[in-house]
C-alpha cells in the first residue's frame, strides 16, 4: 500500500527533532509556528503514527519517530543532492557557446532555427561565426563547426552528416527573360557567368566552369557563396549555388545540376567537447532540426 504525504513534512519532521519545538523550528525554516504545528499533524494523519509526544516544555520524539528519523536524514541529504545536481545542470547549460558555419548555411538555416534554441536555452549565448573560412576547432577558434564540402578526416573529431546538396548552375527570372536558360556546360560559352574568387575560386564547381566554358563571358566576380546568391539574384549572369538556396530563395530559377558536384554539411565538434552539457544540448538540437528540414535541405538528392 502506498503512502501519500508531502515530501516536504519531512523537513519539517528534522526540523522539530532537532530543535525540540515547534517554535524554535518555525525560526529555523522561516514560517509561523502553527504552521509548522500543523505540517507535523498532517505528516503524522499521512503516516498514521504519532512522531512526537507533546510536553509543556516542547516536543520529544516518540519511539516511532526515532525509528524513521534516520531515515528520514536520509531523504534530506538526497533531496539537497538532487537539488545541486538541478543546480549544477543549469549552471552547465549556460555560458557561452562559438559555432562557425558557412555564411550561406548560416543565413538561410541555422539564424532562423535558432530562436527556437534559445527559448529552450536562454542561459546559453551563442555566437555564430559566418564565414566560409575553416577555423580550428583543435586551436579552440570555436566549439562547433558545421561543415560543408567533403567528410572532415581531422583527428580527435566528432562528425556527423546532417544533409547532402548538390551544386547547381542558376540565374535568375530577370536573366532568363533576356537571355534565356543554359542547358549544359557547352551552353554557358554563349552566356554571362558570374565569377569567383578568394575562396569560391577554390570549391569543385570553378573549376569544373574553367574546363567546360572558357570562353563564357564575365562581368563580375563573387568571392563568397552568399555574395554569389545575390550576384545571381541580381541578373548579373549565371552562377554555380548549392542546390538546397533554391527551397528558400524562389526568385532563383536551376539551369542544371553540375555533374558529380554531390557535397555534404557535416556537424563537427572536439572529442572533448561533446559530452559538454551546453555543446550536447547545442548538437541534440542542431541535429533534431536538420532531420525535420531534410525535405528541403536535400531536394530529393
């Protein structure tokens, strides 16, 4: 048979025992003195026994009540240990938090999922570091990289896929009114190609474009996957963008997938990181996300 009483008598129970009245435990516990009276009656009517004999002079514990008094400390000092595990757990979940991520990964997907993040997490601060640049997670640069291109091999990483994209040929709606939509590599030679540069310069699809179209013609030059995105949108020609802009961009028409282009966005962190309260929280979440945009993210690829 269960019984049903407040957790809370029991701190009351302590309290009395120890102090040996209800009037000097009331000070203790900063509460009236009826109200301790009343928590040690309702404790005992939950029981049914009697934990104290009532003298003029204070109260005495009954034989009942020296059986569960030890037991009772017991619960206390668990109680007090859940309590600062509860309290450690918040501290842990708080602070600050580095993530570095694509500029485009994290304009058009990560910014928007994390308002949601920090209504789970408002202790924790994050600071997004957008840049196509590759920072050193090893050297502590950040504490979380989403990647993108081809699987990490650095040592001492934690890696996980979070969705595939292709790298597609686009222009767009106002560029394909003037000058209609390439086909094919061949094809783009008679086009305007938007150029790239600086770390663009150094991704499959530019020199895929110098090897299928060199005598494509070029009025401007992007060094950035997100400049690209608006270089592109602006009718200056026809660029190379990972496929996953066209679910949130609808001004930006596909001309055709570039062959064997298939790249990932990987999750990556220090294998000493992960086991982080902050960090896991971060990746638990980051990976839910992904999961339930994959639809998007990967358009079927």
């Amino acid at each position: 048979m269960w019984i049903m009483y407040d957790w809370g008598d029991l701190k009351v129970f302590i309290a009395v025992a120890r102090a040996g009245s209800t009037l000097a435990a009331a000070r203790e516990l900063g509460v009236n003195q009826t109200t301790v009276a009343r928590r040690i009656a309702a404790l005992e009517s939950a029981l049914d026994a009697r934990l104290f004999d009532r003298h003029q002079d204070g109260y005495r514990l009954s034989e009942c009540g020296k059986h569960i008094l030890a037991q009772a400390e017991r619960v206390e000092v668990e109680a007090e240990t859940l309590s600062r595990l509860v309290e450690q757990r918040k501290r842990d979940l708080s602070g600050v938090l580095r993530v570095t991520t694509p500029e485009i990964f994290a304009n058009f997907w990560l910014t928007p999922w994390l308002a949601a993040f920090m209504d789970l997490y408002p202790e924790i601060q994050v600071e997004v570091v957008a840049t196509d640049k590759r920072l050193d997670l090893a050297r502590g640069e950040a504490d979380v990289a989403v990647r993108a291109g081809n699987m990490p091999t650095d040592p001492g990483l934690v890696v996980r896929r979070l969705a595939d994209y292709r790298w597609t040929m686009c222009c767009s709606k106002s560029y394909a009114d003037k000058h209609g939509v390439p086909a094919s590599g061949e094809e783009l030679n008679d086009h305007f190609v938007i150029g790239s540069d600086g770390p663009l310069a150094k991704l499959a699809p530019h020199a895929w474009l110098a090897q299928v179209a060199p005598h494509a013609k070029r009025r401007s030059t992007c060094s950035s996957v997100a400049n690209m995105v608006a270089a592109v949108k602006a009718g200056h020609g026809v660029g190379f963008l990972p496929d996953t802009v066209l679910m949130v961009e609808p001004d930006v028409l596909e001309c055709f997938l570039l062959p064997g282009c298939k790249y990932s966005f990987y999750l990556t962190m220090p294998e000493g990181l992960r086991d982080q309260p902050r960090v896991r929280a971060f990746c638990d979440f980051l990976v839910a996300q992904a999961s339930a945009s994959r639809h998007l993210l990967e358009r079927g690829t």
